[in-house]
C-alpha cells in the first residue's frame, strides 16, 4: 500500500462549526506569523549568528562554554550554528527563497562539525542531521524547479553524511542503542572524549533515530545508518513489557533493564512513538505500523483518560504514576490525526487549549486541576503542531482561532526587542534568557501552514512527512531501495494481523456526520477547566436505587465503606506518611453502573476539596521576636478554617512556645502546666486538627503550632496548606491554630533547643520591628536592611476540578484522593515495586477538603500529587542530623535547598 495513504485525512470535511474566518482575516494573520518569524530570524543574525542560539534578552549569542552551564540544556548546542541549520527548510516554506540560498552558503562556508565538543545524539539527530537533511530536501526541490539553487551539488547532503558518521560511534554499544552522547571530534571511546561512561538513556533518545538515519542512508545509497537506528528500535520492541505492552522512560543501554518504569506520552518516550508512525509513513514498512498500533492500544487502555495523559507504570498499568502531566504530550492530538483517532485528539487538544488560556502558555508541567506544577515555558511548539493537524483533519474554524490565540500571546507575553525570551514563570510573565532553534524550526512552520491557503506554499505540503523538529523529508523515499538491514526473525506473535489494526485512515467526513459534534466533545472540558462544569446524574438501571455511597458519607476506617469503594472499582493505596490513595479505575468495577457509582463519588470528593478552595484563606505569619531574632525571621504559615481569625487582630498572639506532651496533641495533654499561657507545638497526625486544638485549648494554651511530619517539606516547594475541621461545630476552638511545613518547623524546634526560651508573634502578616517592639527599646544588634527568610511565590489558585465527560466503561479514569493517618495504626504503608505512591508524597500539591467526622483524621481530601521520581527532580533533603545545627546552619540550609530546588526547575524537561 502506498504510504502517501496514511496521510488522506489530511483532506478533512470542510464544515462549519460558527462562524468561519474570513479570508481577509486568515491572510492578516499568516502575514502576522511571517513578520513574527522575520522578527526572530534577523535578530540572530544580527546579534548571535555564527552562535548556536539567541540570548534575546541581552542580545548576544549563547556560546557553550563562554556563558554559565545550564546542566543537560547545553548538550544541544556544538559550536555549529544550530539556530541556522533549524531554520533552512523554515525560510523556504515561508517563501523566502533568497535568504535560504544565503543561509546554505552560510553553512557551507561557516560551519564546522569536527569540534572537540560533547553533545547529545538525540538532539544533534533530530535539529542539526533533521536540518541539513530538510535543507538539502529543499535545495534539490528548488533546484529542479529551474529558478534557483541551480549551482547546489547536494553539499548539504555531504555534510549531513559527515555529522551521520561522527554519531554513528554513540550505537557501538551490545544493545545497539546508541550512548546518550558524544564527542563530535573523538567519539565515545577513550579518555580525550569525556563520555562514553553513560550508561542510561531516555526511550525518546534511542528511538528517534529512523527518520533521519533512514533518510540519510537512501538519499546517499549507504545503508549503515539505516542499519542502526532499525537495531535500536528492535532492542526497544523487544523490551517492551509484554503484559502491558508499554516501553519506560529511562532504559540501560547495556543490560536493557528498565531504569525507570514510569510510562506516559510525553517527556522521555513521546518522539518514539510518533517515529513508529511516521517511519511507516516516510519507509512503507508494515512492520512499523503494527508495532505503533500495539503500543496505541495500550496507551488508549491505560494511559488515556480523556481529556487527560497520564502516567502509569509498565508492570502495574492500572497504577498512576503520577497525576500531573508535562508539556512535550501536547504532541499527541496531532499524531491521534495521523493515525486517525479524532475523538480523543479533540478532547485532549481542548483540554490543553483551556489550559493556554488560562496560563497563557502551557506551563512545563501542570496537575490534574489544571494548576502549575512547572511554571516554565520555553516556547514549545507541541501545542501549535497539534492545532495544525486537527484544522487540517476537520477545517473546524475554532482551531483557526485557537492559533490566534497563540500568537497574541507570542507578542504580548514573549516578544522583546532583540527576539522572542522564553517564560520564566507563566504566573508573572517573568522571561527567561533563551530563544531555543525548535522555535523557528517548528513554531513558524505550522503557524504558518494553519492560515496559509494552498496557494501561499511553494511546494506540495502533502509530499513530505515531519520529523519531530518539523523538518521536511519527501515521501518519495519510500520508493527507494531500503538498506541491507536483515530484520530479526518474527515470532508468531509479531506476524501480521490485520485486525490488529487499521490500514487506511477514516474520512473526517464519517467520522463527523454532526458538524456539531466537536462542539459537543470540547464544550464539557471548557467547563471543567472553567470550574463550571454541568455534573448530571448517571443513568441508573431501574430498580438499582441510589448510588451505594456518597463521598460526604464516606468514612476511610468503615469495612462497609471500604468494601463499596471496591464494588465501584476505588481502591485505597496506603502512603508512607500515613495518608491513603484512592485510585478509581472504571474496568475494575463490578458492574458498568457500579463503574459509574465509582466516576460520581470521585467527582464528588474533589468537589469536597474544591469548595475550600473556593474561600481559600491567605498565609499566615509566625515570627520569632526573642532574642537573638527580633523579629527578623518570619516563617509563612498555613491557617486553619477554625478558632482565631488573625486577619481580624491587630495585634495578633504573642508568646512563648512549648512542646506539647504527647507530641502528637491527640490526647490529654500531660504538661498542661507548661502549656497553660504559652503556644503549645504540636505534630501532624494520629487525629484530627479540631482535636488537637480542643487538647491544647483545654490545657491553657494560648495558642498552637501545627508542624508536618513530613520530612522535607517546604513552603518554598508547595503551596498553601490549610487546615480543615472535623465535620462539626467547631465554635468552641476560640485559639488560633496555624501550620508550619517540615523544614520551617525544624527551625522553630532548634530555635527552642539552643535559646530555650523562643517568643514568637502569630499574625495575619510580618509585623515590622517598630511595632512589635511599640514602647520598648530597639536592640542595638536590630539593623534596617535585614530581610525575612521566607519569599512568598504566588501560584495559579485555580479551583480543584475533573472532567466530567469521561467515560467510565472501557476507560480507566484515574482520580485520586489522599487522607491524613488513621486512627488505627494497623494499617501499613504499601511498598509496591516501581509506584511512588508507595512513597511519602510531598504536600506540594495538597488541596485539602472538609470531609464528615470520622471519615478522614485531620480531614484532608486531595487531587494527589505523588513526589516527582528521583532521578527527575528531587525533593530537598531533610536534616539528617539536625541536633547538631545551630539555627544559623538551618537558615543558610534552607536558602541553598530553596536555590538548588530553582536550579533544578530550570534545568527539567
């Protein structure tokens, strides 16, 4: 079957859904992207140019090794003027056909790639092999239409074939995936390469590789780079988990063992299956195809839960393994295009588009609940190439306007004079020093095809597959002959089976007999993100009454509750902190009306977070006004939705503070006489916040400090954490209760060990030293310019939310709700192999809901938000040995905790 096959959904139903863009309209704006572009280009010409990339801030190039390291980011740059090698096939599709002549000529005289220089072979493949290749795609078309390039002789071709040999030592490995990187001058073997003793690599990185080798190897006649990238794709099928039949992120490229088993469709696997695709696409091989359909099953059955993507892991597929999503999976709606699953690219796209419009941009990273979870925002490209793809599948004008949006917020938010600056924070619309090449390789290309007519292109678009950089590569290499690669023997497993899989595309048409049934699809998660989504009753077979338990009645220490949770397919997962998991998943239900008993009870526990959240209280502020501190150390603090309001004193409470015996505050207290008059110290957990303050109160305390038992912890790395109270009345709690993470509590504790007498100041905000110390002399040490140690960062408080056009039979729709520690201690924390929700999670991302007494102890019901895995980012680290720490120590601690958990933002994805 001719591949050009796949691509025939490309000429979707021209329909409208609303009012249609003009052409006049559709004109301004593809002139719009093409002067945003110029805007780009000149300014690294002009400032950065032979750099590998813009610094458009400071206007100057970003050359390795002359600027500050930014960890793994910096393996993308050579020394070979990368942005111009991203941008050849950019200028040409843009119809600038003489600056592409003068940037090849640039290239061939400028640029050198036998530097002494360490660099990733999956970026240098995909930009700068992806780039000359798609240079040279565009020079041979342009030479054979007889106006211009007649003087090119395939030299960007030669160079390509160079770069192809110098990365071809990285696959000398037994596994045959390649090293992660290497030295352009001496390869990966032997001390003057300075790698070669990886021995990790991401999937992505060892499967993106076909497109481009293929490519090589048939457009030169040598089959040795075809030869690899095949193994390595081979090596990765083979590995795959045959149960699951889902690949993990991170695999050893000697052994081929699972380094990390976490699978999902973004960062770190995303490209591998989008080359499975298109490498059946751009090569004809059947067997691509299949492989990409078996993996597509798995991820429809696992890890799509529309509109969301989230990770689950390879042995346990049922399992999350986390519940917030990254950026780079804003790919996959247009690969669903490709492969002709509409349905669900429209669910995703929206929800993606919602959330660019409530952040801007799409952040790095973001929950569930469609919240910040990474504030970054390099100026990815994913999110456009899906917008293109789905107006060409359905011509649905809205995703016209959706590439408006883009741009309005490109120039709004982004553009600066010397170019376009990376988000720093899309909260405060901070920018980073960074104009990464993917952003005129790809951002420009399918802004431009999205309001381009067909008039506008100077070639056949449909002649030519993207690689994951968007660089152009022609169909008609799949009439070349292949390499003499000899493919391993096929088990009886791996023969063909047609019905494992579609051969051709559906037409758009079929697909969509309703114009308005992409409305429909988009309107219910517009609403959801919106925090105004319309949540009607299931339908219920009769005589099935109402639905067996409702989330305001459900108590976590009932059997009978816990064995209706099972009936609807909830299962609880035991956390090392004491708090429990529920996990929802519709196919393990007893029934499909059991199954949607279990989607509704979820929707209503996070509707039970999500009203707190709606009167979400500000921080609070405890401040240590003893000696030696006056004042000059302030530590945010949570507050609780009972006793004391401080935002209505003017003085706040004042006193000394002393720890309460039991710790825990969750029965008598048994030092009431030290208690009485003081502010009692309490730790979290064992029972109920209410609880806690009732002890104290009864003792004679004035006031209470709540500090988390999670080691760790932060205000600096989590939001806001409120505490609720316990379902009833809690009018009689007349003290003020506030709430201090792990590590400011640990500074509070060995203040108290080394000063022993400790005064602190409990208060809506920092007072200023003037007042605390009204009518009484300043000390001497006291000076003006101090600071406190907390810096408060503002987050999206958006409201905690699900969508609630999931479906619950066939899919898995994972929800999660965490709760603090039983009252038992029977029960134990799960230690499941490979899920870090048999790990601590951090409060990070904690939402915390009003539940009826008896059902949760300290009463917290959270969109859960499972520690990051540790190779990724990890968490500060708790003091290990804190009794021998001065306060001093802490403080200078915490501040290189807090700047070394920045630095470790900036250097993720």
């Amino acid at each position: 079957m001719p591949p050009v096959l796949f691509l025939l959904m490309l000429l979707g139903a021209l329909y409208g859904l609303g009012q249609a863009m003009s052409w006049e309209e559709k004109r301004r704006l593809r002139n719009q992207v093409v002067e945003m572009f110029d805007h780009a280009y000149q300014n690294y010409m002009d400032h950065a140019y032979p750099a590998d990339e813009l610094m458009p801030l400071t206007c100057r190039g970003r050359v390795r090794g002359l600027e500050p390291s930014r960890g793994d980011i910096d393996d993308a740059l050579g020394k070979f003027s990368l942005t111009l090698i991203d941008t050849l096939d950019t200028l040409v599709l843009l119809n600038k056909t003489t600056e592409f002549e003068a940037a090849v000529r640039r290239v061939l005289s400028d640029v050198r790639l036998d530097n002494d220089i360490v660099v990733s072979v999956f970026e240098t493949n995909i930009r700068v092999l992806g780039g000359l290749l798609g240079g040279h795609s565009m020079a041979v078309m342009l030479r054979e239409g007889g106006q211009h390039m007649q003087w090119y002789q395939d030299e960007l071709l030669h160079m390509a074939k160079d770069l192809g040999l110098r990365l071809l030592p990285a696959f000398n490995t037994s596994s045959g995936l390649p090293y992660p990187r290497v030295n352009l001058k001496y390869g990966v073997r032997g001390p003057e390469t300075r790698t070669g003793t990886e021995t990790d690599t991401c999937t992505a990185c060892a499967g993106t590789i076909i497109l481009e080798f293929a490519a090589l190897s048939r457009f030169t006649g040598d089959p040795v780079f075809e030869a690899h990238a095949r193994r390595a794709l081979d090596f990765l099928w083979e590995k795959r988990q045959r149960n699951s039949n889902l690949v993990g992120t991170t695999i050893n490229i000697h052994s081929g063992e699972w380094v990390r088993r976490d699978s999902g469709v973004g960062a770190g696997i995303d490209s591998y299956y989008e080359y499975l695709l298109k490498a059946y696409i751009l090569l004809g091989d059947d067997q691509f195809l299949q492989r990409f359909n078996i993996h597509y099953a798995s991820i429809m059955k696992y890890i799509s839960q529309p509109p969301l993507l989230l990770d689950v892991h390879i042995h346990k597929p049922l399992l999350p393994a986390r519940t917030w999503m990254d950026s780079l999976l804003a790919f996959f709606p247009g690969l669903q295009v490709l492969k002709g699953d509409i349905r669900p690219a429209v669910e995703t796209h929206e929800m993606l588009y919602q959330v660019t419009k409530k952040h801007n941009f799409l952040p790095e990273a973001f929950t569930t609940d469609f919240r910040v979870h990474w504030a970054q925002h390099p100026l990815r490209p994913e999110f456009a190439e899906s917008t293109y793809f789905l107006y060409k599948a359905t011509g649905d004008p809205y995703y016209l306007e959706a590439g408006r949006t883009i741009l309005d917020n490109l120039n709004r938010f982004a553009r600066v004079p010397c170019g376009f600056a990376a988000m720093k924070d899309v909260r405060t619309g901070s920018h980073e020093d960074r104009m990464d090449s993917f952003f005129l390789a790809e951002m420009f290309k399918y802004l431009f095809l999205l309001f381009a007519e067909v008039e506008d292109l100077p070639f056949d678009i449909e002649d030519y597959v993207f690689t994951t950089e968007a660089h152009l590569l022609p169909l008609s290499l799949s009439m070349v002959p292949s390499s003499s690669y000899v493919q391993p023997n096929r088990t009886s497993e791996e023969e063909l089976d047609d019905s494992n899989f579609d051969w051709t595309c559906p037409n758009t048409r079929l697909l969509f007999p309703d114009p308005a049934f992409p409305r429909n699809l988009r309107e219910p998660i517009r609403s959801a993100v919106d925090k105004s989504c319309p949540r009607p009753a299931p339908y219920r077979e009769p005589g099935m009454g109402r639905p067996p338990l409702r989330a305001q009645d459900f108590m976590a220490n009932s059997p009978e509750h816990l064995e209706l949770l099972r009936r609807m397919g909830v299962s609880l997962i035991h956390l090392k902190d004491g708090r429990v998991q529920l996990v929802q998943h519709a196919t393990q239900a007893v029934s499909a009306v059991a199954a949607e008993d279990g989607v509704r009870f979820m929707q209503e526990m996070m509707e039970l977070s999500s009203q707190q959240q709606k009167e979400q209280l500000p921080p609070r502020a405890i401040q240590i006004v003893s000696h030696p501190f006056f004042g000059r150390v302030v530590l945010t603090a949570g507050p609780a939705q009972f006793g004391t309001d401080l935002s209505k004193s003017s003085t706040g409470v004042r006193g000394f503070v002393s720890v309460a015996e039991p710790y825990s505050g969750c029965t008598e207290i048994t030092n009431a006489e030290y208690v009485q008059g003081q502010i009692a110290l309490l730790q979290r957990g064992q029972c109920m916040f209410a609880e806690k303050a009732r002890n104290i109160q009864k003792a004679g305390a004035i006031g209470g400090i709540v500090i988390d038992d999670n080691e760790g912890s932060s205000s600096d790395t989590a939001p806001l954490f409120q505490m609720a109270g316990d379902g009833r009345s809690t009018d009689d709690i007349t003290l003020p209760l506030l709430f201090l993470f792990h590590k400011e509590g640990n500074i509070l504790l060995e203040a108290l060990k080394e000063y022993r007498e400790v005064e602190v100041l409990l208060s809506d905000k920092a007072r200023d030293r003037a007042t605390i110390f009204k009518d009484k002399p300043l000390p001497g040490s006291l000076i003006e310019g101090s600071v406190d140690v907390h810096e408060t960062e503002e987050d999206c408080l958006t409201e905690a939310t699900t969508p609630t056009s999931f479906e619950p039979t066939g899919q898995s729709q994972t929800s999660t709700v965490e709760v603090d520690k039983f009252v038992s201690e029977e029960v134990t924390p799960s230690q499941e192999e490979g899920s870090p929700l048999g790990e601590a999670n951090s409060p990070a991302e904690q939402v915390s809901a009003l539940v009826k007494e008896g059902s949760l102890t300290e009463t917290e019901a959270d969109l859960a938000q499972p520690k990051e895995d540790s190779d990724k980012r990890e968490e500060p680290e708790s003091d290990t040995d804190s009794s021998n720490q001065s306060v001093d120590e802490l403080l200078a601690d915490w501040r290189e905790d807090l700047e070394a958990f920045q630095q470790m933002e900036k250097d993720e994805l």
